[in-house]
C-alpha cells in the first residue's frame, strides 16, 4: 500500500496564488474577478474539474449537472473546485471519426492541467473517445485524478420491447435489407432508441471504457454502471468530489494505480463483460503515456481462460440497466477475483485494494451476471491473429462472433476502399456468397484518418435474404463496441503503410482459425513480392493542421494509434514549474 504523504504541505497551486509578491498578487486578483474570498487561496486544494460537456455530444450533454455535483462535494471536503472545458470527442456527430481527435483531445487535457494551478483532477467523460482521451491526458501529467462517468441511457424501447442502442441500429438495417422489417419500421423505431441522458446501454465501447476506468482502479467503485438520470450518478459525482480532496492529501497519482497488474486487471475484466475491441487501442495508448509496458500479446494471453460472464448487447441478451440493477462492474469484479484471475492487492483511488473495494459486493440477478459455468463464452477477451496477413496483429471479439465461423476458409472479396463497398455491396451482380471473406482496405490509421469504425461491413442483401446473419469480414478498421459479427479489426500494419492487406485480390483464398490464432493468405511469398514491387498506394495524406500532424506522426494500431511523440517520458512535457510574470 502506497504511504500517504504528509499534511498540511504546500501544494502545487500555491506556486501561483501564495505568498505576497507581484506574481502571486496578479494571478490571486484576476481569480477574484469572480467574486471568491481571500481565503480560497490559504492553501486547500485546488481541483480541477475537467469537463467534456458538449451540446454536439450528445453521450455527454448532461455533464454540467454532474460537475456541479462534482463541485459540492469537493467543497464539502474542504477543497475549491474550478471547472475548465477540454475538446469532446462525440463519436455519434464528428467527422471523419471520433479516433481521429482522441489524441487532439488528450493533448487539451494534458496541457489544460499542465499548465494551470490545479491539485487535483476530476475527469468527466462518457463518449467513447472522450474516457480514454481523459485518461491518456491526466497520465502524462500524473498530478492527483479520478473518473467520473456520465453513466448510460435507459434501456432503449419499441413496440413492448427492449432495444439497444447501436447494436438495434445494425440488426435492423440489416433485416430491412433483408425485407424483414420495413422502412417505416425502422424509422419508426428510432424515437425508441436513445430516450434519455447517457451514453449506449449496451455494453458497447463507452460502458466498456467506463468499466476499464473502475477496473484499472481510476473510478469509485460502482462508477461504471449507473444509469445517466439515476439519482445515484449525483451520489457518486458529490463522492468523487469529496475523494479527490483527500487524494490530493495522500498525494495519490494515476503513477500509484496505473500498475502493469491494474492493466492486466483490467483486461480481464473485459473480457468477463464482453467488452468492446476499441479497449485495445484505448488501453495500449493509456499505458504508452503512464510507462507501462502492454503488448497485444497480453490481451491474448490475458483474456483466453476469462469467461464472459456478462449477458449483455451485443454478445448477450441484457442492457446495462439490468446490469446496474443486478450489482454492476463490482460484482463481475468480484467473480473474477473468485476465479483467481485479478491481482487483488492493486489498489484504486479509494486508496485501498480493489478486493477490499468489492469483497462484500451480492449478485442480485445471475441471469444477467452468469455463474462461471452458465458463461456466455468460456473462453472470451480478445482473440489475437497472426500471419501472412496481420504480421503484427489483428483482434476479434469472440463473445460476438459465430461458432462456425471460429475455423473458416473462404474467397477473399475485396473493396479497395469504405467508398468501393457502399458502391457494390447492394449490387444483384456482386460474385459473393456467405462462404466468402468479405475484406476492406485503407480503413486503418492514416488510410481512412482515424481509423473508422466500418469494419463490421454490413453483408449483402443476396446472402442476407437466404437468412444468413453473420460472415467473416477483416479489415485495418474499427468496429464500435455496440456491434456484433465474425469480424477481424486493427489489422497491422494497415494497408496505407504497405500492410499485406494491400495485397489482397479478389478470390484469393483466406484461411481464418480463432481457436490457433492464425490469419493467412494462401498466396505464395514470390506472388506477394510481385504484387508490392507494382504496389502504389491510393491514399492522398492530410499535409495541413491536425491533420497533417496526425497523418505523420500517428502510430500503428497494435500499439494504441497514439501519436508517436506523445508517448514515453512525462518529464520530456513543457516544464509545470515556469512563471510567465
């Protein structure tokens, strides 16, 4: 256990606002603008609250309520709270895609908090992008921080039924390709799907990233799962306010959580909720900024005896409601702990461990929390593919996808770019079948800028019409978290960087095994030398702004996709300790 630091010290935002000189007088007076009595500046902690509230945000437009909450608890504790905005990445409105700013966004929050008197943080997200880029942000400051989640929307409902959102978007476009469902229908439904505050209530890539906070320990315990109108999300939010004031004192970092053993905690716990494929990126990149050394070899090895136990959209049955409802994150937590898989002794921003933080947690519905024997998966987490094709990797999700699909050979049907397929896909005279692999390129990192979630392609109305569901597609792309299907993602290198996947014609034959982790082209070495020595690659690159910045300096997706100069020693950042006056 981590020794608290003693107190009363002098904190770091005194280096603005103490003692009597020119310097310290200029920054308290401009303070006071605000009406703020002398006495805020005698010393107490000063935290920041940083928030990605935004109205084009829709996951996070409640988030100015819960900063409030946020703010009387840290008064409650004896601390001042300043609230600050940072750039909110929304994945439902920004385009290209959200991925392509997460690193912008971690950039503003490193240096919002770098560069301003705080003690402490707390970090207000719910989006996918906007946690991890939260995350990324505090770690390369590693002053005090702690999440809090905007929490999920209710249950989506239609028709006395319960749907989810994302994944009741992929099911029912495809059954109106399929004209199981009418137009009218569909849009009929869509009023249903998001009917209040929150993020997906599917465990879908913003619950999964809010259950990776609570199980790297950067989260009060329950965090995760409550509900986004819950009355209890207020609860949690005044909690955290109170907490961050007494990790300030204790001087408790992100450093002091963010273990090698809290990410493989959390990499199991993934794969007991059936947690999203983005988690990988999100997870190597936060440990590319905090110094850990994680591999995609550890999401393989860590997650192949982790059953998903979880009975969730869109590997289960469930939504987080339920979830909530049924215990939530701790309980999960907690079972894995009992199957002698979590490293009981890290500790959390409670400042103790986190068996201590969830040993008395009850399962109050094991039709929504399975039993180990009951899994949906016995072997979940992610699947990591190697070969001709993925030389440095490719994910699966096997809680999403089919059993029969686990060892396939197929035709390879190739689109050579997102544009390609949406031109040919619907087409009578497409030469495919749901025996074929269906492959996308110039989808990854650079190639498609931010490396969009379009993997989980859509199938053909041909193959959809026999009643078919489900074929295997690859791709250097994302998927969101929300989404379902036999569907190889991330593979590295990507296509734009002269990745196999660039090589790929139309009838090569592709050889898929899960349970070997393999991914193959059966095409001959001398044939794939031919084909890169004629190789020209169709990408135009980004030269100007962000993107141009992005474009040269972003890495691989089995290494996070961070960019390259943001990653390694903190110490290497804009100094804290410069005054301007």
């Amino acid at each position: 256990m981590k020794k608290k630091a003693e107190w009363p010290r002098k904190l770091r935002s005194q280096e603005w606002f103490g003692g009597t000189g020119k310097n310290a007088i200029m920054h308290r007076s401009w303070m006071k603008n605000q009406g703020l009595p002398a006495d805020t500046f005698d010393g107490r902690p000063i935290i920041g609250i940083c928030n990605t509230w935004s109205e084009l945000t829709p996951c996070n437009a409640h988030l100015r309520d819960l900063a409030e909450r946020v703010k009387r608890g840290v008064y409650e504790a004896g601390g001042f709270p300043v609230e600050f905005p940072v750039f909110s990445t929304g994945e439902s409105t920004l385009r290209p895609t959200a991925m392509m700013f997460r690193n912008l966004a971690a950039m503003d929050v490193e240096e919002s908090i770098r560069g301003n008197p705080v003690d402490g943080v707390v970090l207000l997200g719910g989006c996918d992008k906007t946690t991890p880029s939260l995350l990324m942000g505090a770690a390369s400051v590693d002053i005090p921080a702690i999440v809090v989640s905007g929490g999920p929307m209710l249950n989506g409902k239609w028709r006395g039924k319960d749907v989810g959102s994302g994944t009741a978007v992929w099911q029912f476009s495809e059954m109106v390709k399929s004209g199981e469902m009418t137009l009218e229908e569909f849009m009929d439904a869509e009023q249903g799907m998001a009917r209040s505050a929150g993020s997906c209530m599917t465990m879908g890539t913003a619950s999964t990233m809010a259950s990776m906070a609570e199980a790297l320990g950067m989260t009060l315990s329950g965090n995760a799962a409550i509900p986004a109108v819950d009355a209890r999300r207020r609860v949690i939010s005044q909690l955290t306010g109170r907490r961050i004031v007494e990790m300030v004192k204790e001087d408790l970092k992100p450093s002091d959580i963010l273990t090698k053993q809290a990410f493989e905690n959390a990499i199991r716990v993934n794969g007991a909720v059936g947690g999203s494929t983005n988690a990988v990126l999100h997870l190597l990149a936060l440990a590319g900024r905090i110094g850990v050394d994680l591999s995609l070899d550890d999401w393989d090895r860590l997650g192949r005896d982790v059953p998903t136990i979880v009975n969730l959209q869109p590997s289960g049955k469930y939504l987080m409601e339920e979830f909530y409802y049924a215990g939530g994150l701790p309980v999960v937590i907690k079972a894995v702990a009992e199957m002698g898989l979590l490293h009981n002794d890290a500790i959390t921003v409670s400042g103790d461990t986190i068996w201590n933080d969830v040993k008395g947690v009850v399962n109050y519905n094991e039709d929504v929390i399975l039993p180990r024997e009951q899994a949906l998966t016995k072997s979940g987490g992610i699947a990591v593919l190697r070969g001709n094709l993925a030389p440095r990797g490719a994910v699966l999700k096997p809680s999403a996808a089919s059993p029969h699909l686990m060892q396939h050979k197929g035709r390879a049907v190739v689109f050579e770019s997102i544009e390609d397929y949406h031109a040919r896909i619907n087409r009578e005279d497409l030469d495919i079948d749901e025996n074929c692999i269906m492959v996308l390129k110039y989808c990854g990192p650079k190639g498609y800028p931010g490396m969009a979630e379009v993997g989980n392609m859509g199938l053909p109305p041909k193959v959809l019409k026999k009643g078919i569901t489900d074929m295997i597609r690859i791709s250097d792309a994302r998927m969101s978290g929300t989404a379902y299907g036999t569907v190889i993602l991330h593979t590295a290198p990507e296509a734009a960087e002269g990745g196999p996947l660039a090589l790929v014609q139309n009838g090569d034959l592709i050889e898929v095994d899960i349970p070997n982790r393999t991914l193959h082209l059966d095409v001959s070495d001398e044939e794939l030398a031919r084909r890169r020595m004629a190789w020209v690659s169709p990408v135009k690159p980004l030269t100007g702004g962000y993107g141009g910045l992005y474009i040269k300096t972003v890495m691989q997706a089995d290494t996070g996709a961070d960019l390259d100069f943001l990653v390694g020693a903190r110490g290497d950042r804009i100094p804290m300790d410069r005054d301007s006056h």
